[in-house]
C-alpha cells in the first residue's frame, strides 16, 4: 500500500505541531534552550552564559548604532518559525523591521533581514552546522555568526537550490578584530569575549 503524500504531509504537520505544544509546556520547566528541525527537538542543555550574553548585547548595540530607526536588532522573544517545513529556531539575534514585529505570535522568518548567532559552548553544532541548514530554508537571507570559543565567525548569503535543498552560496569567514558586514551594515568585532575555563576573557575597558 502506498500512503498519498498528503497523509505523509499531515502526519509531519501533526508531529511538529505535537512538538510545538510540548516545548510551550516545557519552556518555564526545564532548563536551556529548545528548537524543533526536521530531525526533532534540539535541546541546548545550557542556558546562555555571561560571554554569550555579553556578545550579543555588545552586537545588538553596534548594529543599532549604524541602523535607520526603522530596524532593530531584536534579541529574546518570540521565535521563527514555518510549520510545513517542521521548523522552529530562536535566534540569538534577529535583525527586522519594526513593522514586521507587529504581529501575533512567531515572527515570519523571510520577513528577516539577518539572523545572527553566537556560538553556543555546548552544542556549536547547531550553529554551524544544523542552523546553517535551516536558515536558508526559512529564507533568511543573512546568517552571522560569531563564535567565542575560537574567536572568528562567518557571514553566509545569497541563497541558491541545491540537491539537498536551500543553500547559501557565499561565506564570508573573519576573525575578531575584523570589521564585519552584515546586509547593509558594517560594524567592528574588536572587544567582544571569548569563552575560557574561567568565563570571559574580555579585550579591557572601553569595548562596547
């Protein structure tokens, strides 16, 4: 017996729907980070610490600085996400229009202008390798990311079809203490933490 593609379609919107209605329950219960792809729920054990925190406030405040009013880099909630491809990612950073923020609930993902990503110390896998993935096939057309524990980064666009799906065709790596341009905007890296065994180790005093 052959199952019709529409049965395969509604049982995958029926299971991503059922992992969407967990991680709501679980989101105030258990601890770290919870996204869904294709492959299931991706759970970041750890909650974000002081250099990842400390990376993406310093980010967030230099993007904001070269930006029109109109855009922001948005960081914490709500998440992206598009069910018929059974994904749901939370960026550390989403760079957006304010008018496309004024909706309810997740935000539309290809309303986007960049997601930016820092490096998480226990799962860096997701982010270089599972969101490089995914971010193409919500039609994110920049993806940054930073990573304190080598301190370098990369900066991916111009999506294009593959045999394995949406993909971006252009990597731009870099190193901190670089300028870096993500879309219309370039901002300096120099200043931002790196992981260490301690915790932070920073470049001084005036970074920003």
């Amino acid at each position: 017996m052959t199952t019709a593609p529409d049965d395969a379609h509604q049982d995958a919107s029926h299971r991503y729907r059922a992992m969407r209605a967990f991680l709501r329950s679980a989101d105030d219960t258990l601890p770290g980070k919870f996204e869904i792809t294709r492959e299931g729920i991706v759970h970041d054990l750890l909650s974000p610490n002081g250099p990842h925190e400390l990376t993406a406030s310093r980010l967030r405040r230099r993007l904001e600085e070269v930006m029109p009013e109109e855009i922001v880099a948005h960081t914490g909630e709500p998440d992206v996400e598009d069910e018929p491809e059974g994904v749901m990612r939370r960026p550390d950073i989403m760079v957006i229009a304010e008018e496309d923020m004024d909706i309810e609930g997740s935000f539309d993902a290809r309303t986007l202008i960049a997601a930016i990503e820092v490096v998480s110390r226990s799962n860096p896998r997701n982010d270089w390798v599972g969101k490089m993935r995914d971010y193409p096939l919500l039609g994110i057309p920049v993806y940054a990311i930073f990573d304190p524990r080598t301190g370098t980064g990369a900066v991916l666009t111009d999506i294009h079809p593959t045999p394995d799906g949406p993909r971006y065709a252009t990597r731009k790596d870099f190193v901190y203490g670089e300028d870096v341009t993500i879309g219309e905007w370039t901002i300096p890296t120099d200043g931002l933490p790196r992981y260490t065994d301690e915790g932070v180790r920073d470049a001084g005093p005036g970074a920003s």
